[in-house]
C-alpha cells in the first residue's frame, strides 16, 4: 500500500500536512474507522433512515462490510475508481462505506447526470465500474450506466442497487453481500474519493479529497453546527453533492453518533412529510427550495415542522429578502453557508445576530483557514474592498485530479486555490459574496453586479425570484437582462414597470435592465441552484423571448 497521492494530484506541501498532523488537526483515521467507532460505541443507535429501511449503526457496519467484502470478490481493488450515481436513498450510505473499506475510490454523479457529463466524468477518472439503480423518477439509470460502460474502455462492470434482472451483464449489487471477511487497511493521508466542481463553466473537474483532510472539515463543521447523538439530518439535497454530504451533512451526522434521514423528494410536500416522520432537527437547501419552503410554510401552519431546529441554506446567494423571512416561517434558526467542494466552507454560527445571518454568508469554519481578497493580477486588496476570493488551508485542495489545465488557472504559484468568487470581508470577519467573476455585466465599460441588481428587484411586490445575466450586445459588449419569475402568474412585470421600481430606488441610470424576460421557472444545475448559464444560453439562442 502506498500513500502516494494518485497520478496528476498535487499534494500540500510536506511540512505543511506535517504541521496539520502536529496540531492534531489531520487525525490519521480513515471513513471507515468512523463507522467502525460509531457501531463500536452506540451498535443500536439509528444510523441510517429512508422511506424503506432503518439501519443501526452495527447494521449499516455489518452491510458495508459485506459489501466490501464481495466488491473485493468482483475485482473491486484500492485505488480503483467508480461512478457512483444514486438518488437520495439509504443503499447510498451502505455503497460509499463499502467502497471506502476496499480503499476504493467513488467518483460523487448527481442524479440529474447524463451522458454528456458522465462520460467525460469516466474518462477523466478511468473509473473502472458504476454503481446505480434501476428506473428512478420514471429515468433508466442503468440503461445510462450501460451507455457510458459502452463508450468508456475502463469500465468493465454496471452494478445496481435494485433487486431484479439486468440486460447486457449489468449485475445486482445483492449477488456481493457477502459473508463479511478480511479487508485491506486504507491509508488516512491517501485521496478516499472524489467529488465534483460545480462546473460552471462545462464538464465537472474531479476533485480529490483525503480521509485525513476531509474528516477534518466533518468534525469542525459537526462541532460548529452543534451536531450531537440526537441529530438527525436530512439529505433533502442530493446527498453526493458536497454541502449535504460534509456541511455538516450525512457524515456530519455519522461523526456524532446522529441519524442521517434521506429523502429522493425536496419539495414541501414530500419533504415535510419526512421531517415529521424521522424528527429532522437539521438540514440543508439551496436558495430556490429554500423560497419554496418559506412560501409554504408562510401559507398555513406547518405542524411537521416541529422538530426542526436549524435550516441551512447555501451553493449560491441567498437574497437578504429570503433569509429575513426564513426563520420565523420555518421556526428554526438560519444557518448560511458558503463552501465548495474544493474545500473552504464559511458558515454564519447558530448563535450570531440575525444581521449577521441575514446580510453575510458566514466566516471560515477554521482558523487555520487563510483567506485573502485580490485585485485580478492578484495584489492584496485593502480590508473591506470587494476582489476576488483566494484561500488555502487544512481541507482545500491543491489541485484537481489530472487537470494541469485547470491548476494552472485555479491555484496561485503559491498553491491557493482561486475561488473565482467575488467577495467582501467585513470588520466582523464575515464575508459577503457578491457574485462569480462572470456575474457581472460590462455594459458598455459600466460594471453592474447581478446581485445588487437582482436584491432591487426582489423588493418588487409582483416579483417572485429573479436573475440578471450579461447578454452579447454588438454595441454596449453586453446588456442587461432581468429574468423575472412573477408572484402571481397573471401579473407579469413590464420593462416599463421594472424600470421605472429601480429608478424610485435611486439606482444609477446605467444599472437599469435593458430587457425583462418574465419566466415561469428558471432551469436549475444538478443540485438544484438557478443557472446563470443556462439563462444566457437559451437567451442567446432565442429560446426565450418576453
Ligand atoms: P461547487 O462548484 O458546486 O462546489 O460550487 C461552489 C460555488 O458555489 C462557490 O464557489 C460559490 O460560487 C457558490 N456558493 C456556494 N455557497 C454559496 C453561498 N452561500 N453564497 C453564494 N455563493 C455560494
Ligand atoms: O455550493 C457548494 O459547493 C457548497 C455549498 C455549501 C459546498 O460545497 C459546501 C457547502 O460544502
């Protein structure tokens, strides 16, 4: 066994991870030793609840282990690569705890995946085999993975979670509970899996994560969200995503002996459903289900709710207007969070003033967090200017997997990573973000930050959500469009209308929206944050018109 990091990582620097070890912060214990002390220390808690099945930790133990255990008779071996592409459902749990026993390395899909995304995912990971599930959502997630196994020379096997008979040599993953036998001891500094960037700007970059430095973003997070034995999270968002699954998320939740609750249905309906029946004391949401969840609980009392005690909202800005409102709707305290996958995640703490948790997204989770604001050539910003984000520190990579393209863009010379964020700190030591590099609009030489904007329109008594995006103008370079999505579907807010609600602001004459587009919806990534992107995409190829 080897701990060099797999080919085309960047490692942190010797002395810097000996520096982590000495202060205690990277503890040399693996996932696997995490559930191992889990069923060692509460064998009969609840660790792992869906809508069809209640697993003990000593259970989820014993089934990770015999899976393990007949992935390592398949062929499975450390190191190896595999997609793994599930809804929100416990086989979830069990999958990447067994890969994590084999030292085998899952690669996190989200459902809404396809081909276009999956197939560079395999490519760029060499995965070796996917792990999924039958149909889901009325979608054929096996005839996919058979699809990707088709076009991708290194993967040799389809597993799904679902009992039943598989085309084409796909294989159920029930044929490898094993009787649970002797497994490999993985390495604590080697990279335990792989997770993926957002991608806003194409195919997903591969991220890779040690056991030693992402079980320390878990425990720090566990500690600041105030996660004890009678936790019980609730993966509403996609549980491969990183927030759900580290912030403090599922394994947050298995760190102190909680309950993790999962639930493949985030909207109102389903998911209040499930805070009632599993007693959900924390979860997480993405702005546009955060609304949604307001809005619901703002039109009659919610009773289900009960049990709740903080909500988390984070992956994109949430408006001032909505996290004002969240609290009191929800009965529960709002947490922000602002994180990537690649590492640094802020979070405002349970007990700061709600100015505090509705204006800013958070501080750094650490103190061994080094954050910094730059110009775009990089110079040091004076305390309180608005730059770009840069970081480094005990849990953010220093580079991606196999992607010298992207590290040389991502990471300064120096190994901190570019955010591409653009933020300001203030004197408190919270951070406000005000949008990605590209969320601003260049109009004619004039710089117009879409959140600013966006903030204005939401005040609009007729508008729901909204969303400003630069598009190509021969003349200005860009101008301004405001995507409105409207309270009332019968009221739709005119340019005229719009204009005129800006200006009464007192808002400068050039930051006014050039064209409003009123939408029903707006498109969303896989975790569920409103895509910029796909806005000007349809914008520019006249898909939508006002
Ligand atoms: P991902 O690539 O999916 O890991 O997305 C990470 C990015 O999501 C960050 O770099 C931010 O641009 C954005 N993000 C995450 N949380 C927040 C937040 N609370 N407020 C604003 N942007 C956020
Ligand atoms: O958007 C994200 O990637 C994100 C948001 C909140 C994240 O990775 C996290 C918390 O850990």
């Amino acid at each position: 066994m080897s701990s060099a990091p797999l080919p085309g990582t960047a490692a942190w620097p010797p002395a810097q991870a000996a520096a982590y070890r000495a202060e205690n912060l990277w503890r040399g214990e693996t996932f696997a030793d995490l559930l191992d002390r889990g069923a060692a220390e509460s064998p009969h808690a609840l660790a792992v609840v869906d809508e069809r099945h209640r697993w003990s930790y000593a259970e989820l133990d014993r089934r990770s282990h015999a899976l393990a255990t007949g992935l390592l008779r398949l062929g499975l071996r450390e190191r190896d690569r595999v997609l793994v592409q599930l809804p929100n459902r416990a086989e979830f749990v069990e999958v990447i705890f067994a890969l994590f026993r084999i030292g085998a390395l899952p690669v996190f899909c989200l459902p809404a995946h396809r081909q276009a995304e999956l197939v560079p995912i395999a490519e760029s990971a060499s995965a070796t085999a996917i792990i999924t599930c039958g149909t889901h959502a009325r979608f054929d997630y096996a005839a996919l993975a058979r699809t990707v196994r088709e076009r991708v020379a290194s993967v040799r096997r389809v597993l799904v979670v679902d009992p039943g008979e598989f085309a084409d040599g796909t294989l159920a993953l029930d044929d490898f509970r094993d009787e649970p036998g002797p497994l490999p001891r993985t390495d604590p500094a080697a990279v335990a899996f792989l997770q993926l960037s957002g991608g806003s700007t194409g195919v997903p970059k591969l991220i890779p994560r040690t056991h030693d430095d992402y079980l320390y973003s878990v425990r720090r997070s566990a500690e600041l969200c105030e996660l004890g034995s009678d936790t019980v999270y609730l993966a509403a968002l996609p549980v491969a995503h990183n927030f759900p699954m580290s912030s403090p998320g599922i394994l947050g939740a298995l760190w102190a002996g909680g309950t993790v609750a999962l639930t493949p249905d985030p909207t109102p309906s389903a998911a209040f459903r499930a805070i009632e029946r599993f007693g959900v004391t924390i979860t997480g949401l993405v702005p546009p289900l955060l609304r949604m969840w307001v809005e619901r609980a703002e039109a009659g009392p919610a009773p289900e709710l009960a049990s709740l005690r903080v909500v988390q909202v984070g992956g994109a800005r949430c408006p001032d207007e909505l996290a004002r409102r969240a609290g009191p709707a929800l009965g529960a305290t709002l947490q922000q969070v602002f994180g990537m996958a690649e590492g640094l995640v802020c979070y405002t703490r349970l007990d700061d003033p709600l100015e505090v948790v509705v204006g800013t997204q958070g501080r750094p989770m650490s103190e061994h967090d080094r954050i910094a604001v730059v110009d775009d050539d990089g110079n040091r910003l004076p305390p309180g200017a608005v730059g770009n984000l840069i970081t480094e520190g005990p849990y953010t990579i220093r580079g991606y997997h196999g992607n010298p393209e992207a590290d040389a863009r991502s990471f300064t010379a120096d190994g901190w990573y570019r955010t591409g964020d653009v933020v300001s700190v203030r004197p408190d030591g919270n951070l406000v973000v005000h949008g990605r590099g590209g969320d601003w609009v260049n109009r004619g030489g004039e710089k117009v930050s879409a959140e600013e904007l966006e903030g204005h329109l939401l005040a609009h008594p007729d508008v729901r959500d909204a969303v400003i995006v630069g598009t190509p103008d021969p003349v200005l370079g860009q101008r301004i469009c405001a995507f409105v999505q409207p309270a009332d579907p019968e009221v739709r807010p005119s340019l005229a209308t719009v204009r005129a609600f800006v200006r009464e602001r007192g808002v400068a004459a050039w930051k006014m929206p050039d064209t409003v587009v009123v939408v029903d919806r707006f498109p969303e990534t896989g975790v569920g944050k409103t895509s910029r992107r796909e806005l000007r995409r349809a914008l520019v190829d006249g898909e939508l018109r006002n």
